[in-house]
C-alpha cells in the first residue's frame, strides 16, 4: 500500500528511457505507459524506438540518442522539455552494451572505450544532463541501471565490471547528494534477463552460447524487471537487486570478500577456456537490446 504522503512518482510521469528499441528499456517504457505516463523512447537505432512509441498505450516519442555523446544527451533532454512542456519528472539511464570473455591484458583499448563510453559515460551523461532539471523541479525520479557485475566482480569481464561498478558508485552518490531534495535515486542491479545483449554485444562465442542457456533456464523477464524496479523506485529504494543468486553473491562478497575473490579466480583456473556463470558478463537490462 502507499500512502498519501509517499506519492507514486512513477504513475503519471514524464519519462525519458534510454535504450528504449527493446529489452528492459522497451519493457520500462511500456510500463511506464501502462502507469498513465508520456515516454520519449530514446534508442541508437531511430527504428527500434518508433517500433517501441507503436506498442504504448499511451503518448510516446521516438528519438534517436547515442548516449555516449554527450551532445545527443543534451539533445535529448531538450526535446524532452519541448515535448512535456517542462522538465521530465522520471529519467531512467538504461541503455548499454555487453561485453566479456577476455581478461585484463588481452581485451584492447578500443573495446574499453566502446563499453565504458556507453555502459559508464552514459550514464554520467544522463545525470549530468537530466539531474538539474529534477533538483530545480524539486521533485521526479533517477533511475540508473547497472548489474549484479558491479559488484560481482567476476574475471574475464573487466570492462562490464567497471562500467557497473561506476553507475552503482554515481547512484550512491546521488542518492546523497540528492536526499531530501524530493528527487529518488534508485540503481538496479539484476543478473539474468531474458534480453538479446548476449547476442549483440561483444562477448566471446562460448560465453555466448552459454549465456542464452542461463538466461532460458533462470532468467527473469524484462516485463518482471520493470514493474519491480518501478514498484521500488515509489518507496525510494535506492538498491534494486531482484533476483536471489544477484542477492547471494551481494551476501556473500561482504561477508567474506577475500574468500569469494580467491573462489571466483580459482573456478575460473580450473576451468581454462570453458564458460562458467562466473566467467560471464551479467547480462542484464543494463542493455537497450
């Protein structure tokens, strides 16, 4: 139940979802549609948003925003006012790319800088951008999406791990920055999600193969992603970590930090060269795909 005093900030609203074509972004935006909002559906592909504004049932706008570039954030977020009439009252930093199979020493500059500058810099773009509107407001949401990666930590997926570490650390950060401003703060940290980043991001073949099985066999539905996420975001959840073996790994990396990193090493030694879950990029709805 929610009371009068705690307002349901994600019904009604004026969202901007990045990587809206599709996945958890698409599955945020329909929700959000579904709550009686307005959603401009901003993806790097033009088509896949307009595809997504078809499916609301409600109004929708479709842009095209490679959120690594700060000047097509910046546009955004104008067109957003121009659309709203005023500031947007939820902004949800979801679009992202997947990337793993390589250790550190071995993955290359350039695949740091395709991931980072996505799954990391656009997210600081989105608040950059998106958060003085809401401070000046006074009111309205963020919601940044990272991964159990973030805190996971797993080997094989530097450039995933930091990207997801940085969102979870701006979120916190945030979070304080903003308390009593009356803007939320929420980062959502899943594993699992039945979405295709396995496929289009930049993940070795074996870890590819490995990682649609798992999310076949246990991973949630971005539908499912998305009502809890905004069902949390309305209590002022900061952490959104839905599923249990995301809440294991968070349990277990605190309890007994040094012991998990030697036992997340020592499974990947004695598996050279064969995929394990823990060798594997979260493939969450971190991703627009």
């Amino acid at each position: 139940m929610f009371s009068r005093s705690r307002p349901r900030l994600t019904h009604g609203a004026d969202a901007v979802v990045t990587g809206a074509g599709s996945g958890i972004g698409r599955a945020f935006a329909l929700e959000i549609a579904r709550r009686g909002g307005r959603v401009v559906c901003a993806d790097i592909s033009l088509e896949r948003a307009e595809e997504t504004v078809r499916m609301l049932d409600g109004p929708g706008f479709a842009v095209q925003c490679d959120v690594a570039v700060q000047s097509q954030v910046e546009d955004l977020a104008l067109f957003a006012e121009l659309e709203f009439g005023g500031a947007p009252t939820l902004v949800i930093n979801n679009a992202g790319v997947g990337i793993g199979g390589k250790p550190v020493g071995a993955i290359g500059f350039e695949d740091w800088n395709w991931a980072l500058g996505i799954n990391l810099w656009g997210v600081v773009h989105g608040c950059e951008t998106f958060v003085p509107l809401l401070r000046t407001a006074g009111r309205g949401g963020i919601i940044n999406v990272a991964s159990a990666a973030g805190f996971a930590a797993a080997p094989t997926m530097g450039p995933y791990n930091v990207g997801k570490a940085g969102v979870m650390s701006l979120s916190e950060t945030l979070a304080a920055e903003l308390s009593g401003s009356g803007v939320h703060v929420t980062v959502l940290c899943p594993t699992f999600v039945k979405t295709n980043v396995a496929v289009d991001g930049r993940i070795t073949e074996r870890s590819t193969e490995l990682a649609q099985k798992l999310m076949r066999w246990t991973g949630f539905s971005p539908e499912r992603i998305a009502v809890t996420t905004l069902n949390a975001h309305d209590r002022n959840r900061l952490y959104v970590v839905p599923q249990l073996d995301a809440k294991a790994v968070w349990l277990t990396k605190r309890l007994l930090p040094t012991l998990y990193t030697r036992g997340a090493g020592l499974l990947d030694r004695l598996l050279p060269g064969e995929p394990t879950p823990q060798s594997l990029p979260a493939v969450s709805a971190s991703t627009g795909v």
